[in-house]
C-alpha cells in the first residue's frame, strides 16, 4: 500500500530535461496529427502541408502552456455559470485567431475553430492512449506538477492525513459481490494483499443520505424522520439537499467540531462537516461570502481541455444510459421503469460532471496536505435509483468509481504527507418494483382517496414521474415551502411514506380512526404496506401491520408487546430500536408507513418512481459497509447508526496524530 510512502524531496519532483523535452514533442507531434486529421474533414480549415501542421501544433501547445493560464482568471466565471462551455467558447476564438496567423493555414469562421477546439482534445486523448502516455507515468508526471506548484504552502508533516470516499448506496453485500466478479479491482486488491479490512454498519430507520451524512460529518441527527418532512410548529417543508434547508439542519448539529474541523475539505456532500474547504457542499450553496460550489467548477473548467474532456464523456454517458434503458425494454427486464431525457441528465452529472470536479479537488488537496477530506461520489446510487441495484450500466459505473479511487491511492506519492484511504457507503439500496406500479394507485392518490382532502403535491411533476410521492415545488426549486394547514401532505422518501394530517400538532390513532375511519384500517390491510407507526392516546407508540401490532412503550421482551404477528419481525432485530427512535421526534408524521419488504424475492416498492431505493427498512439499503486500513482500529461491536460510525472516524483522526475533539 502507498500510503506510507517516504516524502518525495524537491528534486524528485522536479523531471529532467529529457523528460520534459520529450514531453513536449510528443504533444506537438500529437496536436500537429490532430490538426491534419481536423483539416481533411473540415471545409474551413485549410493546412497546406506537413510543416504547417507541425508549426499549428507547436502553437496550439504554447497556447496552451503560456497564453490559457493568463487568461483564465477571467474565464472562471463563465465556467461556473456554463459548466466548461464558455471556457470551450473563449478557447475556440483564440485557437481561431492563432491558427489564422500561422502560415500555411487558415479557419474561416468561429464555428470551425470550435470544432477544432472539440475535435483537438478529442484526437489528442486517442493519441495519447496509442501512444501509452496516458497512462502511470503520465499521471504521476501531472501530480507531480501538481505538487510542485503547491509546495511552498503544503501542510508538510510525519502525521498522516485521511481521505474518506464515500461511495453513495452501495451495500455491503453489492459490494462484495463486485469484488468477487471484478467490478472492484482496486478494493479487492487492497483486500488480497491485507492493507484494508471490510466491514458493515447499520442505519437508522431513515436509511438515506440526508439523516446518514449529518451523522458521519456532524456526529448528531436528531430530528430527521426521512429525507423531507414537515416542521410542524411552522408548516415548512425541510428538503435535505436543498440549500437553505441543508445550512438550517447543519446550523442545529453542528457543534463547530465536525469530522472535517480540522483542515479539512468537503467535496460533493450535503453537509460539510465544519471543513475549512467546501466545494459543491449544499449547506454552503448559499453562502456568497464562501462561493464554494463556484469555485469548485471553476478551477476545473478553467481549463478548456478539462471541460472539452468532461462534455465528450458526459455524451458518452448520456448514450451510454439511453442504449441501456432500450436494453432494458427490448429485454423486458423487470423490476424496471422508463427513463426519461432529464434522468439520462441527472444521471450525466453525477457520473462525470461531479465526479470529476471532486476528483480533481482531491488530488489538488492531497498535493496541499490537506488533513481530512471526505467526497461523496453520487454515480452508483444514481444509476441504481433509475436501472437497479447490480444491472449491467450500475456495476459499469462502480467499476469507474473503483478507478477513481485507484488514482487517488496512486497520488498519494506525491502528497507531502501520507494519507490513508478509507472507503464507505452511507447506505445500501433495496429493489423493487415502484408502488404505484405495482398496485395501480400511488400513496398519495390513496391517502386522498381515502381521507376525501386534496394533497399537497409538486405542481411542477410531470405526469408519470412523481405519482407515488408528493415531490413539492420547494423540493425542485424553492428552498422551503410553508403548506396550507387544510391539506394533507403525503412525502416519499424511497420506501418511507410520511402523512401529515392538517394542523400543528400530531394525531393520535384514535382521532385518526374518529376523523378518517377508513384510513388506518386500509393502510395497514394494503399488500405493499409492512407497517405503520402512529400514536395512540391509550397505548402510546403502536406499530400497526396486517395481522398484528406491537406497542413500543412496553418492554420488548414483555410478552404483551405484541398482539397477533409482529409487524417489525421481517426487519431485522433492530427494527424495535430504530422505529422508537423516529417516534420520538418532534417532527415525525402522524403515520409513518414502511412499504413491504419480501425477504423471498429481496424485493421492496418505493414510494417514489425508482427501482433500487433506499430510506426504509428491509433488505440491503441498511447495510452499508466500511473499508478501512487495518491499522486504524474498528469497534468490536456493531456500529448501530450514523453518529456511532463519527465516533470511530473521529477516533481514527486521533489515532494517527490530528488534533480532534470528539462529541461526550
């Protein structure tokens, strides 16, 4: 494992002459084969020879040496606001206007020149592949660049630094899976060869990222149901990954001490773990002052060749999703749902926009030393959400997941610290087929039917896409939303469905039964309904199923906290412990529903228009897992929850020499 490698000193930074030397021709020459390849395809653009070729060349490689770096301070910020497009824009006019100087040649209009731009980087990356310079070497050569420039401010030490990859909705059991059938080279060789253990961990009820990461980053969670949910004492709907939402949950658990308090660097999370540096870290997506999410693109697509690379792939990807969902419907593969272009999209930006802005931010940080630095790379959990949870295209984007994490071990020699890498998923997924598909009428069509109130639905949705949940405007736009206090208001948070009946205080059963007599008694008699959490004024706590209930204020080894079947039985023996917890918050629904988990089939129905969905109980979306190396140390027993899993992080910080304060 390189993550003891001996400090590299400043003359092994820096290459010799002959590497620098042959460096450069090689990239003249590649950009020269480049151009003649562009002008025998394009009208507007004239090379009369060879040596005008060679000359372009060596001036589209100054361009890009001497002339870019001037320029991009002022590129930045159409970079953010573009994604890389305008730097394409501003790099075409000057590869237009250079190339018309040079002798021999000649680019009739602006389109042509960026057409080139494209084409350039597009050939050039082929050459480069053919000509094996993309490969260790290169790499190394570019960290080490990297290093060079970063040296004189590095945090330079002995005490070695952590960076943790969170890899989102990737269970344990997927994973070891994907070890076993070569979708993970990289993890099952630190595996084979002893540098890292891997274990799993367990969630709340609550199994997704929003309640997962404020507990590993901020080690406190309290409060949190589901993914969204409604403040009862305001009528507000609180969306995890909307911005004003997001710093408004991390303002109430932050204690100023978070995972990342110390030098630390948060890139692509909801929450930013009190880090110095948050980059794409939604809490942070409205704070001007800090302009995280701005500069993170902007200091990746400043440089056209970063964005031109970046656009190719996200193309590459786009048709990548497009040819499997018709894969996916010429096959007839079920569970499965139709994808939509703005899924393909969605899918786009996590699989190479975010990743490759956090990548970049990490190995930059790396070559700074910086102490701690978490990412969370959205790819898997994305493409499970729309194809499943180990079909072809989603263990296609683990195995590039895999190779990002192989280039960040590989940087590690060139950090002026040694680093550690430890891997972990915030949750798992469970498949299945949708809800409303699967029984023909969404829970919120159900709950209106059944309570004769209009819900409060997203008027945004389009029709098809979000009819198993009520996805609000604030949750696609507005940061928070403030609802009528006459409507129901149906949530989905994958297969946790959450109803709040009007008004600011919690409904007991009995009023609920009184009111809506018809409600609970279909909910908990439905097919894809396991159980229900609800209040009653004479019993407390009651976990209402089909053939029987249990009742959470009474000991559970008391025989009479059971009634018939136990609902909880199917979910685990933790189930007891997690549901109580939920029913203690101030903000819990007045029914809480977990969709049916089918241990036979592994299969349970999202509220929400996804196959692998997470959020519930039941199956593998609460067996997340943990790789560590093995001589950070891990607790004997079970980690129970999110903050369980800070405590131990926090712990390996101490271990190796950082300077930490860990939540009492």
């Amino acid at each position: 494992m390189a993550e003891h490698t001996t400090l590299l000193r400043d003359d092994e930074l820096r290459p010799g002459w002959r590497q620098t030397l042959g460096r450069s021709v090689v990239v003249v020459v590649a950009n020269a084969l480049a151009l003649w390849l562009l002008a025998a395809f394009l009208d507007g653009f004239v090379l009369d020879d060879l040596t005008s070729a060679l000359i372009a060349g060596l001036v589209i490689g100054l361009l890009n040496a001497l002339v870019w770096p001037a320029l991009a301070f002022l590129v930045v910020p159409l970079s953010v606001l573009t994604l890389g497009i305008g730097a394409i824009a501003v790099n075409a006019f000057v590869v237009g206007v250079a190339l018309d100087l040079v002798p021999g040649t000649h680019v009739d209009d602006f389109w042509t020149a960026l057409v080139i731009t494209i084409g350039l980087t597009i050939v050039t990356t082929i050459v480069s592949r053919l000509m094996a310079i993309d490969d260790d070497a290169w790499f190394d050569e570019h960290m080490a660049h990297r290093a060079r420039r970063r040296r004189k401010h590095a945090t330079t030490t002995d005490v070695p630094g952590i960076v943790f990859v969170q890899v989102d909705g990737v269970a344990e059991v997927v994973l070891r899976r994907a070890l076993a059938s070569g979708d993970a080279p990289t993890l099952h060789s630190w595996l084979t060869r002893g540098s890292h253990a891997l274990t799993s961990w367990e969630t709340q009820w609550s199994s997704q990222t929003g309640v997962s990461q404020c507990g590993i980053l901020h080690g406190s969670n309290d409060g949190m149901p589901a993914f969204r949910w409604v403040e009862r004492s305001t009528g507000t709907l609180m969306v995890s990954n909307r911005p004003a939402s997001a710093a408004e949950i991390e303002r109430r658990h932050s204690d100023g001490n978070g995972l990342l308090a110390h030098n630390g660097s948060s890139y692509g999370n909801l929450f930013s773990g009190d880090a110095e540096r948050a980059v794409l870290t939604m809490s942070g997506a409205g704070r001007i002052k800090e302009g995280r999410i701005g500069a993170g693109y902007g200091r990746y697509f400043a440089r056209p060749s970063n964005a031109v690379r970046s656009l190719v792939a996200a193309v590459v990807d786009f048709t990548r999703d497009r040819r499997a969902a018709r894969d996916q419907r010429r096959r007839d593969v079920q569970p499965r749902i139709e994808r939509s272009i703005v899924d393909s999209l969605l899918r786009v930006f996590t699989t190479v926009i975010s990743r490759d802005v956090c990548v970049n931010g990490i190995l930059a940080d790396m070559a700074e030393g910086r102490a701690a630095i978490y990412v969370d790379l959205l790819g898997y959990d994305e493409v499970s959400h729309h194809s499943g949870t180990e079909r072809a295209d989603t263990l296609g984007v683990l195995r590039d997941i895999d190779r990002q994490i192989g280039r960040i071990e590989r940087a590690i020699r060139w950090a002026p610290r040694p680093y550690h890498i430890v891997v972990l998923s915030d949750h798992g997924q469970t498949q299945g087929e949708p809800f409303a598909h699967k029984y023909g009428e969404s829970l919120e069509a159900m709950v209106s039917r059944l309570t004769g109130r209009s819900t409060a639905v997203d008027p945004d949705s389009e029709a098809g896409k979000t009819e198993s949940t009520a996805w609000f405007r604030s949750a696609r736009g507005d940061d928070d939303h403030e609802l009528s206090d006459g409507s129901v208001t149906v949530l989905g948070s994958g297969g946790i469905g959450l109803v709040y009946l009007p008004g600011k205080a919690r409904w007991t059963l009995e009023q609920i039964e009184e009111r809506y007599p018809d409600l609970v008694a279909e909910l908990q008699a439905h097919p894809g309904i396991g159980f229900v959490l609800v209040k009653s004024s004479e019993h407390g706590a009651v976990v209402l199923g089909p053939t029987g209930r249990r009742f959470l204020d009474r000991p559970a080894d008391d025989p009479a906290a059971v009634e018939g079947d136990d609902p909880l039985a199917a979910y685990g023996p933790s189930a007891v412990r997690q549901v109580s917890e939920v029913d203690a918050y101030e903000h819990v629904a007045d029914l809480m529903i977990n969709s049916t988990y089918d241990p036979e089939t592994n299969e349970l129905p999202a509220f929400e228009h996804q196959v692998g969905s997470h959020g519930a109980l039941g199956g593998p979306q609460t067996h997340p897992f943990v790789m560590h190396p093995v001589e950070l140390p891990m607790a004997d027993d079970t980690i129970h929850s999110a903050p369980e899993l800070h405590k131990v992080l926090k712990g390996w910080l101490a271990h190796v020499g950082q300077p930490v304060t860990v939540r009492p």
